[in-house]
C-alpha cells in the first residue's frame, strides 16, 4: 500500500499567502480554477524539484505528470540546459545591446520548424499569439479572427471570453467562433465575411479542458490551409501547449500543412522563460512594422537554455521517445481500471494525453479516482491534459500504474 | 584622447541577425527605434556585462547608461542577487506548484511599497499594465481610461496608438488622452464621462522619448488623487520604469500620494524576469477575479532575485546613492558643455536623466555629440532618459565627463 500525503505545511503557506497575494496562488497552478480539484488532495507548495519528480513543502514527493503545465520537458534540473544557462549566465543575461545567442537560437529554430522563416522571441506564450494577431492584422489591414470553440491562446483581453471579469465587447468585437473540426462553418464564415478575415487561430488539435481532447479529423487541417490561402487570411498554429511533444519541426508538420505563423513557448526551454512566434518570409515585414517589445525579451540566458534544449531533443528524438512512453503508461492506465471494472477514457496524444473515468458523466468519480491517485504521489489533473517529459522512467511508469490500481481497488471496495 | 570604437564584428552579427528576425533587433534594442540614433554610433551585439559596464562582440567597453533599459540596478552580475538566484535554482525554478519564494516576495513587496496591500506577479511591465486595467474595468463595470500624452504603458493592443500597425480602432476606443500637468483637462474629462472613467493611468512623472522630462507641478498628484477618489475611478501609477530608482516605497511615495495600483517591473529584480502589480485592500477581490495567468508566472528563480534586489537595495539606501551619482554626473555635463560653449539641457529626476543639447533645435548636434560619447565608451542614447546603477565608481563618473568633454571638443572643432 501506497502512504497517503498529508498536506499540513501547504494548507498553512496557502494561509499565509492568501493573505498578500490575491487568490493566495492565482491561474492554472491555483486552487481557484477549475482543473484542480478536488483541492483537499493536492498540495499547494512546492519544496524541490529534480527529473520527474517534485516534493512539496511537507516533505511529500510526486511523478509529476503536469511537468509545471508543460515546461518540463526534458526533466527538471536538466544537466544540459542548466549547465548551459549557467555558463551564458557568467557573460550576462539582460543587457542593454542583445547576445548572439539571439541569432543562434533563431537559426536554430528556422533549421528545426518547417514552417519557420524567422523567429520573434518574447516572454509568455501570450506575448506570442498577440504579436501573431497583431502582424496577420498589419499584414491584411483586417480585422476579424476566426477561432475554433474550446481554445485557449493566452490571457490578452482579444482572447478571453465576454462574460470574464475586466473584458469589454470591444476586446472581442472582431472574433468569429466556429466548431472545431467543422469545414462547412468555416467555408461558411469565409463566405460571409469576404475580405474581412484577418486569421484563422486554432490549437493543432482541441485540448480544452473538461472534455475528451479531439483530433483533427482526416483532411481537416488540409482544409482549413486551402481556404486561408484562397482568402489570403493568415493561418496561425498556437503550439504553445503541444510544441516539440508531437514533432520538433512543429505540429502543423506533424499533421500535414504549414502554418503562416506558429507560437511556441512552453517546452522551447526547458522552464527556462522564453516564447517564440515563427512564421513565413512573406510575413516578416508586418512582424517588423510592428511595436512590441519588452523588458526582458532579448535576455541572453533562456536563449542558452532553448538552443540547449532543442538539441537535447534532437539526440533524444524526443517526441517518439515521449509518444511511446505515453501509449505504454495509457495502456497500463487503461488495465487498470478494467481490473476493477472501470472505463478509463484517453484521448488527445500520448505525450499530451488527456484521461476521463467514463462510468459516471457527473465526473465525480473521476474526481475521486484522481485524488487517490495524487495523495499517493501520482500528480494528475482531473479536466486538464497532462505532459510526459523524457525523464520518466520505466519505474516512474509502473508505479503510477501501481497507484492507479490502488486508487480503483479503494473506489470499488468503496462504491462496490 | 579615447580610442573610437569600431563595430565590424557587430555588423556582421546584424546582417545574419537580419535573415532570421524580424528587424534583425527589435524593439528600444533595435536600429530601427527612433531613440537608437544614429546607428553608426552604436554596437550592435554585447558579448558580456560586469558592474558598470558592457563589451560589444567586438570587444569594445562601454561604462552603460542605459542598464538593459532598467533592468540593471545594482551593477551587472551582482554577486548578491546571482547567488539568491543559484541556490534557488538548485531547488528548482519552473515547478507544477510555485515555491514559497512566492509568499516571501509577495510580504516583502507589501512591507516596502507604501500603496501595496497585496502582490500579483507576471513576467513582462506590460502583463502588469494589462493586469491593472483589467482589475480596474472588473471593480468599476466601466469602460474608459485616462492616459496622460507622452505615455508609455507597454505593447498591449489597448496602450498602443490607433495609427500603429495591427492595431485597431477597437483596441483604444474608450481611451481618454489629456495633456500632462493639466488638472483643469482631468476635471473636465471627468465631468464629461460620469460614471465612465474606469480608472486613470499615469507613469510617476513624464519620461517620453524626444523630449525634456516633466515632473508633477506641485499639487498636480493629490488633485488627480483626489478626483479619483470623488468619482470612483482608479488610480493607477505605472512604475515600471522609475520604479525603486526614485524611492523604494513606490514612486506615488515619492511624490506624496498613494496609487490604487502599481506597477513594477524592470529593476525589480537586477534583470532576472520577473514583473509586480501591487494594489489597494479594495481591489484584491477584483484582481482574484480575472482569468489572468502565464506559463513562467510563478517560476521561484526570479522571485529569489527579487528578494535578494529589494533586501540590498534597502540597504544601500539606493534611491539616494543613485540620486547622488546622477547629480554629480549631470553637474560634471553640464560642465563640460559650458566649457565648449555649448548649453546642455538635463530634465527628470537624476537617477534617470534626460540630455538635450539646446543649442540646435533640429537635435543633430545633439545627435552628434552622443554619437562621439558612444564611440568612446560611454553609452548614452539621444532622446531617451538614462538609467543610474548602484555599481557606476567615481572613476566611471569621472571618464565619463572626461569622454563628455572630449566629444563636445571634437564638435567646437567641425562645427567651429
């Protein structure tokens, strides 16, 4: 039997927070949204953090298969990219003229991303989608932007919903919304707003939160290119979630077309902070016209990181390395739950893999099963994908499925 | 007589820069700016940073006014903060649950900035802009903003101006511009749009581009408190460039009011990444209630720089240190210029000063002058305000006059 974690120093630091920090820990990492619950099972601070593992504050240690909502990639602490952050760190990190890293981690990313003809680095991945926005807007002198139900492209106010705190409709005035997957709507829209369609913005494939994750059915991206193309509107691939997880020359490569411009952020550095917008030579003028820019966008160190990290990829030939550990732990996931009778639900990529117990549609069972799994050291989300990284190991593997199978046998001896 | 720097190396750089970036260097960092002229004078590429000072790839010195455009507070690589930095980095950085760094910040922030009752933190100056209007428009349900003209508040769509690229009319519409200084324009916007105005956002005092630098007329801060308290609008200082230069307690310390938002970024943390929105008691619920996150936003690194910046900062007293410094520099200029005849205008606070030779309207002579500065080593830009730090010796003051003297000889000598 698996110890089950308690979480005293947490809940007392989370006391302590809440007190200066509003919502104590705000965003995806915080207890205030909706994929991390039920919160009693999950620990709120962490401690350290090493390969596949982190400890939280009261000394407890998770597999962490959120990989810090996607940065982790390689395994925290990674000899490699941190020893060459380190070294770039001795010259310097924020200075007043860029460092050639700049251009190395550029050429790098046009050598590895088919689509790339240039690169724009920047800070959050938000910072990569609003300059992809504002350089299709530039380049068309349009305005409207047609995303796909269920996107998530950041937090900027043109991308967040109506009815949120702090968002006007004339944030959103100019956003068209379409079901994923549906080429009638889009031929649609495009019929019906001739001339006007700035972008096309859309994830590689819909991984929402609260739902199974859908691929692009057959043909479907392909589509989505040859219409663009035919309305000379911009096709924008938001890789900030799944860059580098499904192919490293980018997942509009991975299923069969080619973006104008692509967003990556997340795993481009191994947690180290930096974003990059790519995109195609006839867009590059637009991207220069534009004003954007920040404090820390040309710091020298997260370059170091990212052009260590894409490397380490490449040798590791990372994205089937992580799509065949991802289909190993699925398949143990899924036995487990039909030893105990259960229908556990995977869906999206096996690097990325989203999972739903399927025996209830309230999903409180869901919930129950995930929280048993977490307080015995299995770090999932309940309505979130999750992330593999390469440092998990085969131990790593058997032991989550070791506490998935714990956590149905406490389920079935409870429910019966 | 001081070497003149030549640049062939950093060329070279921009030209394979310029394949794979837009712009080659964007933004204040980039040539294609308007402060960052004339070109020619400039270096392109730095190869490292120590202290007071930067070498460009061509191996050139340069004692750095412009301190990363902020970021530098303390002197490049200092020993204190990178060690904070180091040890944290051990534990780890980018982690599925943030680190009690976090806390520790967020109470140290509450406990030096005067107006701050609780921390929010982000990465970039803009994402803590964006992150004050936001809470704003959430706590009043209203719409418009005041902005004072000659602002800079970032790149977000909703700060930029209508004629600028990709941006559009939506983006500004409820943006209200007054004249800076002008309390009779503040009464009459408000009178005009009762129950409209959201909040007025403002930075400490006036530091555009191509232009002297303006400090609040006396009165002019409590007036615009005041009538934001009557029409229950917030007020918001975006701090992001002053701040801690001018006092640590918040630059609305400084001037003798107190913000309902403030903004901080830059020199936060002596350039690891890191940026703050602190606020008012009365906001915290607002501020809760926004959809407002990103990938690095609670990454634990920065946030032990911070802890160690804002700990030495006090302790040097900085604000006065950096404030003596830049009063002795700006006498030995101002000096050096009368001695060749010539009148060397300097505006805003001296930790920060603006230069304008006065004695050509059209500023090319000013242009050249700093352009015989640059290419002796001491980095100054020509209409953007400067950046003291803590590490710049008497000695680096005094070859900077020497250089500052010299440049204005070569001047009286071409121009007679």
């Amino acid at each position: 039997m698996h110890d089950i974690h308690q979480y005293t120093k947490s809940k007392e630091a989370f006391s302590r927070a809440a007190r200066v920090i509003p919502s104590g820990i705000y965003g995806h990492q915080g207890p205030a949204e909706g994929c991390f619950v039920p919160i009693e099972a999950y620990p709120f601070f962490s401690e350290r953090a090493q390969g596949s593992y982190f400890w939280d504050v009261d000394g407890n240690r998770f597999i962490d298969y959120m990989c810090a909502y996607g940065p982790n990639i390689l395994g925290y602490n990674d000899p490699e990219v941190d020893e060459a952050a380190r070294r770039q760190r001795e010259q310097g990190d924020c200075i007043t003229a860029p460092s050639e890293r700049m251009i190395e981690f550029a050429e790098l990313l046009v050598d590895t991303v088919a689509s790339a003809d240039w690169a724009f680095f920047a800070k959050n991945g938000n910072d990569a989608t609003t300059g992809a926005i504002l350089c299709a807007r530039a380049h068309t002198h349009r305005k409207k932007i047609v995303f796909f139900r269920g996107y998530y492209h950041g937090v900027a106010p043109w991308t967040q919903k109506i009815d949120y705190p702090g968002i006007l409709e004339e944030d959103v005035a100019n956003n068209i919304y379409i079901p994923w997957n549906d080429v009638e709507a889009l031929h649609r829209v495009f019929d019906e707003n001739k001339g006007q369609i700035a972008a096309v913005i859309g994830q590689p494939y819909m991984h929402g939160n609260f739902a199974d994750n859908e691929l692009p059915a057959p043909g479907f991206w392909q589509t989505v290119r040859r219409l663009c193309t035919e309305n000379e509107a911009v096709l924008i691939v938001d890789d900030v979630r799944a860059g580098f997880r499904l192919d490293l020359a980018g997942s509009d490569h991975y299923f069969g077309f080619e973006a104008d411009l692509i967003c990556f952020c997340k795993a481009l550095a191994n947690g180290y902070n930096v974003s990059a917008l790519c995109g195609k030579e006839f867009l590059k003028n637009a991207m220069s016209s534009l004003s954007y820019t920040g404090s820390y966008w040309l710091s020298a160190v997260p370059f170091a990181a990212g052009i260590a990290c894409i490397n380490k990829m490449k040798r590791l030939d990372l994205p089937r390395l992580l799509a065949e550990k991802g289909e190993r732990l699925c398949a143990g996931l899924i036995g487990a739950a039909k030893q105990y009778g259960y229908d556990l639900r995977v869906s999206g990529a096996p690097s990325l893999f989203y999972l739903r117990l399927a025996d209830d549609p309230s999903l409180s069972l869901h919930q129950e099963w995930i929280s048993e799994c977490v307080r015995r050291g299995v770090y999932f989300t309940c309505h979130h994908n999750h992330f593999m990284n390469a440092s998990l190991s085969d131990a790593d593997l058997a032991e989550t499925v070791a506490v998935a199978e714990e956590a149905f046998s406490v389920l079935r001896k409870r429910h019966g």
